[in-house]
C-alpha cells in the first residue's frame, strides 16, 4: 500500500493510536464537562485564562469574540438555514467593481455570464442523511469521553499498473459515503454499514422462468472479507465457512520478500484500538475481488450536540448517489434485466426494463431465442413500489 499510495504520504497523518490520543486529548479538556455533559460557566473559562473577569466584562468579550465579528466587505451573507449545503454558489455573488485590477475576478463574472453556469463547492453532488432522534436510550455515548470516528468508503475500481504498456489514464475514484462510528464499536460492525452493488446482486439464471421467486442475494452467500489497516489484515470469521482471503495474499507477499504481515479478526476489533494514519488510504475487499478504498478521514470526541444513542451508530453522514442506468431500448424507464450471450442482441452485457425484457425476450411468456438473464442489482431498501393499486 505504501508503494502504490506513497504520494497520499504528504497529506496523511503520522501513526495515531485513537485511544491513546484521545485519552490524553480528554484529560487536558475534561474542564469544559460537568458528569452529566453540560458546558461548564464562564467562570471556569475565566480561571483557565488566568484571569478575573466580572459578569459585565465577560459579556463583552464574548461579543468581542463573536464569529459574527470575523466578516469582510464584499462576503457572502451568512447562512440562515441550519440544513448543511450540498452546493456552495459562492462565486455567483461576487461582485466585480469596475475600476479593478484583479483579472481572476474579472475572468469568473466573464464566465459565469457567457455559460450560465454556477461553480459549486466542496459537496456538489453530496447527500447529507437526516435522522430521527433514535429512540433506544439504555446505553449512550458520553459526551467528553467517547469518539466519533469518520471514514470515507470508496466505490471499487481496477487499479493499473505504470509499468504496463496499455497504462493510459489513471483510474478515477469516486467516494461512495461517509460513514460515522464510534471508537466503542468493531470494524465488523464498520463492514456491515458498508453497501456494494457487487452485495446485492442476485446470482440465479432466470431466464427459463423470470417470474420465479429470486435466490438470496450475494451478500448472504458470500460472506468473507477483509480490512487491511498498517500492514494487519483482519478478516470476517464471524461465520465458519467464511474463507480467508489473506492467506493467499501473505503467501504470495512472502515469496517475494514483501515483509510479514498480521492478521485478526474484524469483529474482535475495536475502532479505537487502531493505530491508523488519516488521510491514508487502506482496503477493504470483499466477494472474491470486489476491492474498495476506505480513508479515516476525521475523529473527535461525541459532544452535546450529537446524538448520543449508541444504537444509533453507525450511520452514513452522507452519500453519493449514483447515476440511474436506464433500459437499452425504450431509455426511459431503469435497468430491471441483465441479458448475457443473447443471440439476438449485438453486445453483451444487454440492459432492459421489465417491459421491454419481456417484450422482446418472450413471446406469451415463451423464450426466445438463447440468452441467460439476471435480476439487476439494486439496493431494496431504498426502492419506491410505484405499482399502482388495484383500485386506481
């Protein structure tokens, strides 16, 4: 991993043990929380400073202090809303006086005026996930103590060596969501928040009978996997027959003097156990060759304004939504089918609504032709039913 993402080197961190720090990180602020994990009072503040401040002249340097005080002429106004933003049209709102210098800042209007378009920020095309307060209150996070953990999953994608000839591009990677866990909870439970079109496909031959009931998806038949993290390989055995794709990895990493490698279980496995570099990315790997990156992107301590349930975690904080693929003949409605080796379609693999894979398969529900078809892969619990009812 350090030979291949050695240029992420820069802009990760050193090895951090997240217990530890953040051990020591809560005794240095313990001040700040009473047990029940309210703000401590200004007076606390006042004795931290080393000074004596009355009610009146403690007033008037939180004024004095205020974030509403770090403004400049010409800024974009504050955002009213609560809601975090997906886009940030920020350059709309500049405005260019006409006796100006800067070019940069003529350049933007300039283009914002011939192609209409609007530059968007950091979380364009970002979903931020909104819950209800979680209703299982028996066991919650301490604010002040506990550790919230962020990692970024990425979708997966076919890495390409340099030194082959055919290397023409570097591959893009695309970040699938964010996930929130707490230091308390296992990589195992990490794993299982983690979605995967390669999870949900449904590996049953249908084509002879399409409206038979579906088999399980991949996910339920297919369980191993692994997270690599700083060289340990820490594996799913929480079912028997799961298989241990490590081994063949440190066999072959051995026989050309790679170094050794650890291996533990993922769901013996506390988050803040980990000593991790952030911003460094690692992998997870799962149904054979199916290999994503994953990236500790950010840690801190659970505070007052979090939810505190710990059943509430993890959760994804947000996701990006893929792009519909929709049937290869009416390209209107989404993809239901997939057809392999179909005599009677030019390519494969072949994408089809169910209207049109019935249509054009079946003839009164007789096959035709030769094909193998397959229900496409979709995640049930984000599916809308829009059959209408039978009394519409």
């Amino acid at each position: 991993m350090d030979a291949v993402y050695d240029c992420y080197n820069e802009n990760s961190s050193e090895k951090i043990n997240i217990k530890e720090y953040f051990s020591d990180f809560a005794k240095r602020i313990k001040w700040i929380y009473h047990g029940d994990g309210s703000k401590v009072q200004s007076t606390c503040i006042s004795d931290i400073m080393n000074a004596e401040f009355g009610e009146e002249d403690m007033q008037v340097l939180t004024d004095y202090c205020s974030v509403d005080n770090l403004t400049v002429p010409g800024e974009v106004s504050k955002i009213k809303s609560t809601q975090r933003m997906r886009c940030k049209y920020i350059f709309k709102q500049i405005q260019t006086a006409k006796a100006t210098n800067l070019h940069t800042l003529r350049n933007v209007e300039k283009s914002l005026q011939e192609n209409n378009a609007l530059i968007s920020g950091k979380y364009k095309k970002e979903s931020f996930i909104t819950y209800e307060d979680c209703k299982l209150r028996d066991n919650l996070a301490i604010p002040g103590q506990d550790i919230l953990v962020s990692v970024r999953v990425y979708e997966p994608f076919q890495h390409y060596s340099h030194n082959l000839k055919d290397y023409k591009h570097i591959p893009r990677i695309v970040l699938s969501r964010v996930i929130e866990i707490l230091g308390s909870q296992t990589l195992a439970q990490l794993r299982d928040k983690i979605s995967c079109i390669s999870d949900l496909s449904i590996p049953t031959e249908v084509s002879n009978n399409p409206d038979v009931k579906l088999g399980p998806m991949a996910k339920d038949v297919y369980k191993s996997g692994f997270l690599f993290i700083e060289n340990i390989f820490y594996n799913d055995t929480r079912d028997p027959n799961n298989l241990n794709y490590s081994q063949v990895i440190k066999q072959w990493a051995q026989m050309r003097d790679l170094g050794s490698f650890q291996t533990a279980s993922l769901e013996h496995t506390r988050i803040d156990s980990l000593t991790v570099r952030f911003g460094f990315p690692w992998v997870y790997q799962h149904q054979g060759s199916c290999e994503h990156l994953i990236v500790f992107s950010a840690a801190r301590l659970i505070n007052e304004n979090d939810e505190q349930a710990v059943a509430a975690y993890p959760r994804v904080q947000r996701i990006k939504p893929s792009g519909t693929k929709y049937c290869m003949m009416c390209s209107d409605l989404s993809v239901s089918w997939i057809t392999t080796d179909n005599d009677r379609v030019p390519h494969d693999l072949a994408y089809y609504c169910d209207t049109c894979f019935r249509s054009f398969n079946y003839i009164d529900g007789i096959k035709i032709g030769n094909f193998k078809a397959y229900a496409y892969p979709r995640n049930p619990n984000v599916m809308v039913d829009e059959t209408p009812s039978s009394s519409e």
